[in-house]
C-alpha cells in the first residue's frame, strides 16, 4: 500500500464503540434507574447521557416515549418546539439520484434541533427499493475480505468465506446474529482504539458517492468517505454513549444512515452532562453530525420494531385492529407512525380485508432474505472523512 513502505504508521485515537447485545430482558444497570420520565430522573453523577441511556434501555417498566422527538411528524414549514425546519442544497442530477436510491429531493423533508445545532436529520429520501439496495450491500456485499467483520477477529469466519452466502447456504443458522460489525476503508482497530494508516482497504464507491450527495446537500462540498462502521443491531442490542473524535479532520461531519427497524437515538453534547435530546430513527433515516455537534456524546438505548416497513414496495401489512392485510400508499407509509401498531381507522390506509395471510404476496420478506433481514434487525452505516482535503501524509495526498 502506498505510504506504509516506511513502516511508520499513523495512528490516532478512535473512540467509536461496540454495539452490544444482551441476553436478558432486564439489565443489573437498569435496576439502578430511578423510574419515571427522563427529565424527572435525578442527575446524581452528572453523567446525564448515561443515566438517559440507561432509562431508554430500561425493559421493566418500559420508558416513556411520549417526549421523544419524532421528525416525522414535523412539518417542514414551521418550527415545533425545538425541531427547526432545515433547507437543503439540492443541484443532484436525476440519474445520480436514482442510481443511489433516493426519492426526488424536493420531496424530502429535513430538520435541526435549536438545543443541538449542527445536528441535520433528513426523513427518509430513500426508496423502498433504495433501501433494499443498500441494506443488501451491508449483508451480502460488504462482510468478506478485504473489509474486516467481528468474525473475523473471533475466528468465525475463514479468509474467503461470504458472510451472508454461509448464512443463505443454512450452515450458519446462529450465524446470521453474530455478525455485529463490518469496518471499511480505515479499519478501526477495536483494541487500541487507533486508526492505522497502513490498515485500510479501498472504501466502496458507491457508498462514497452516496455520502458525497449527502454532504454536499448540508454544505459539505468536498466531502469525501474515508472508513466506515456497519453497526448490526438486533432486538436487544444497543450502543453506550461514546463521541467519535478521533478523525484528523473534525471539521467534516459523521454521516449515519438506517435502514430497518427503528431506534431511539440519543444526542448530547460535548459534556457527558450535557441533556441529550432523544429521537426515533427509522428505515431509511438520515443524521449528519456537523460542526457544533460533531464532537458530541450519543448512543443508542434501544431497538423498536418497525410497525411502517418502509423497505417493502407494495407496503402491505397485517392490521392490529382486524388481523387483515392492508396496503398503504407511499406517501401514508412515509408519514405513517413507524412505532404504532398498525390499526384499522378509516381512511389512513385500506384494509384488504380479502387477502389471506396464507395468499403468498403479502410481505416481500417471504421471497427475500434482505427483507428478512430488516424485518428483525437494524443495520446503521457510520461514515467518516478522516483526513482534511490537500492533508499530506508519507506522500499521499487526500
Ligand atoms: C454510531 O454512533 O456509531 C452508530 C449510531 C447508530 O446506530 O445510529
């Protein structure tokens, strides 16, 4: 690899953390979380983040989520609260758009918090094939050399071996769950914490690109994609609050993309004291963490099932209210509440009350194991420029 002939490498501190899975519904931690709404819990350590993060994972009693921000419900005309409308760049040719699987930008909405400035979040701009498409490369794609998995590292994989193929093929039954991250690009070392220079291999292009549109629509016009953590979470899985500070260059923003069932997503601030804001993010869900934010504290509690499958085309779902199949139009499925139970009210979405469960085209994940996937996990891309544009190191030029 170019640079790494004088064996001098580059190291810097990386702080990005493991997403963690747990066997059991109720947590010793959680024991410790004095009950009832987060801005009622005492701050004891002022190690706030951690105390919200502990409420939101908290299985029994379960959190309120009746506070959490839901950008979804936010109009893109008007402030509520402190959801503030924000106005995107767009000069994104068609076809480009397309090619990355995203909706017509004029149709997407954005916002920013006035307590986080720096935070953009950008509801869903992807189709549901768009979605499929890069969930897709996360699973069949993206876990085999030369990217690294955890599998590796615990033997689980041999040099050669396609994650997903093993898995397709039945040999990994147990398989399937234990693939919880793929790193890209700079590979983070999980042990010490360091980026490696001469530890890297080719960042893919295609998410590079998709990156760049993401950048350059909140200002970002060099942006350029440099390492990457796919985090898979499943339904008890969550992520301590960490900041991800170690990239050379903290003037370029996090990108975080989401595709399959929801979560809530805490951000703080650069202090663990600092209040976190707590929001739902689901499927297709874009946040950029920029400027003021960028060195901030976040994490994620908790894994919501995805009641709105926004990856699905025909979106047909089984209703809660009658036990029927109903489809909804893009534009009810878009705005439809992820979390709610799907119920039977008139007019939001048609039941179709003649289609039996048993009819064979009711959810696309009967026929596609990618939609199997996002059906009982979580998959976040966490993209990352780690060099500043011109930055010269052993003759390299980024
Ligand atoms: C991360 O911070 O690395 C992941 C955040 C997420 O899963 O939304």
């Amino acid at each position: 690899m170019r640079g790494c002939s004088s064996v001098v490498i580059f190291c810097c501190a990386f702080s990005a953390c493991c997403v963690v899975s747990e066997a059991s519904t109720m947590d010793p931690e959680d024991m410790e979380v004095e009950s009832g709404n987060p801005s009622n819990v005492l701050n004891h350590n002022h190690d706030v983040i951690k105390e919200r993060f502990k409420y939101f994972k908290r299985r029994k009693p379960p959190p309120d989520l009746s506070q959490v921000i839901d950008f979804d419900h936010a109009t893109a005309e008007a402030s509520l609260g402190s959801v503030v409308p924000y106005q995107l760049n767009f000069s994104e040719d068609k076809d480009v758009l397309q090619e990355c699987g995203l909706t017509n930008p004029t149709e997407w909405k954005a916002f920013t918090l006035s307590t986080h400035p720096g935070l953009i979040f950008i509801c869903n701009p992807f189709t549901a094939s768009g979605q499929r498409h890069w969930a897709g490369r996360c699973l069949r794609d993206l876990p085999c050399h030369p990217n690294r998995t955890n599998l590796d590292a615990q033997g689980l994989l041999q040099p050669g071996e396609n994650w997903w193929k093993l898995c397709m093929d039945g040999a990994g039954g147990s398989l399937m769950k234990k693939l919880r991250w793929v790193t890209l690009g700079f590979h983070h070392d999980w042990h010490s914490k360091l980026y490696n220079m001469c530890d890297r291999s080719p960042f893919p292009a295609d998410l590079a690109r998709l990156a760049a549109l993401l950048a350059r629509c909140v200002g970002f016009a060099d942006y350029a994609a440099e390492a990457a953590i796919v985090n898979m979470y499943h339904a008890d899985s969550t992520l301590a609050p960490h900041t991800d500070h170690s990239e050379w260059d903290m003037t370029a923003p996090l990108l975080s993309l989401s595709f399959g069932q929801s979560a809530i997503f805490l951000l703080g601030g650069e202090d663990r004291a600092d209040a976190p804001a707590a929001m739902f993010v689901r499927s297709g869900d874009v946040i950029i963490m920029a400027n003021q934010c960028r060195k901030s504290y976040h994490s994620v509690p908790r894994i919501l099932s995805a009641g709105d499958a926004r990856w699905h085309d025909s979106k047909r779902k089984r209703c809660g209210g009658c036990d029927t199949l109903r489809v909804a139009s893009p534009k009810q499925a878009r705005h439809a509440g992820a979390d709610a139970e799907p119920r039977c009210s008139p007019g939001a979405i048609l039941c179709e009350c003649d289609v039996t469960e048993a009819s064979g085209d009711v959810t696309a994940e009967e026929g596609d194991p990618v939609a199997a996937y996002l059906g009982r996990s979580r998959i976040n891309i966490n993209v990352r420029q780690v060099f500043q544009r011109g930055q010269v190191l052993h003759g390299e030029t980024h």
